[in-house]
C-alpha cells in the first residue's frame, strides 16, 4: 500500500486564537500571508480551520474551542512559543507589525549572533521573532560573543565583581 503525495510539509505550526477570522487579516497584513482556505462553523460562523502560507511557509489557526484541548495564548495567559519569521528587513517588518497592531516585546537591534531582530506580540497572544541576518557568525565566534556580552550583564559584572 502506499502513501498517497501531499503539499503538506513535514511540520507546521497550529495556532489556536481567539477571533480567528480577525487573526488571518491581521496575519495578511502584518506577514503577507496567503490564506489558501478557510472552514467555517454553520451556526457560529466562526472559523473551525484555516490555511495560511506567509513565505511559502504553512500556518494553519482555528478558533479556540477548549472543550477539544485547543486554547489560546489569552486563555493561557501567555505563550511559550516564540515563532521566527525571516524577513528582507527587520526594521520595515517591524513597522507593518506593530502599526497592524502588534506589541513591541523587544525593539529592532542588531544581534550578537549576527541578526538585526525584533520581537512583537501579535493581537492574539502569540509572539513572532522578525529578523535579517547582517553577517554569518560561526558557533565558536557566536560562543565568545555570548560570553562577552553575559559576562557584562552578570550579577557579578553589575556590582563590579
């Protein structure tokens, strides 16, 4: 017997929020997603499953139904996701995001790891890390930026150890 071919990569993120309709616009908006199709409840008229590519890349999201398991950042009270979105530039990704109505976690900055990056909270809960590589940075050199620069930011640094 064999499997049947399928567009579906391998993995892909399944975001549950609240007002599912409202989060595709605002991914559209903020991320250039595609929306390539959406399932709707007869009765409620709310979204029960939705197809997303921004990049190419597949996002799936539906309306938070807690009696399946499926709850919201907001239900949560937060996420530990953070998901990270390469971008041509991190400053003009940065601008559509929060003026779509994204919160600003962290401010655009060039990174030790060789990134210009930003993090934003999306209206729903969820966080998106939007970045550019600036230079290719190896392990080992990554490795000696992390220590000079936690070595700064230490407890023992601060009192002047």
């Amino acid at each position: 017997m064999s499997t049947p071919t399928t567009d579906y990569p391998a993995f892909s993120p399944y975001l549950s929020v609240r007002d599912a309709a409202q989060a595709i616009g605002f991914y559209q908006t903020a991320f250039g997603a595609v929306e390539r199709f959406r399932l709707t409840d007869k009765k409620s008229g709310k979204v029960v499953h939705a197809e997303l590519l921004i990049q190419g890349s597949l996002i799936m999201l539906a309306e938070e139904n807690p009696q399946w398991g499926n709850k919201a950042p907001v239900t949560l009270g937060g996420t530990p996701v953070t998901f990270c979105l390469i971008v041509k530039s991190a400053d003009a990704a940065f601008e559509r995001a929060v003026a779509a109505g994204a919160s600003v976690l962290m401010p655009v900055a060039d990174q030790f790891y060789g990134f210009r990056s930003c993090s934003v909270c999306d209206p729903f809960g969820h966080q998106w890390m939007l970045q550019h590589q600036l230079e290719t940075v190896s392990p080992e050199d990554m490795q000696k930026r992390w220590d000079a620069m936690s070595g700064e930011c230490s407890p023992a640094a601060a009192a002047g150890e």
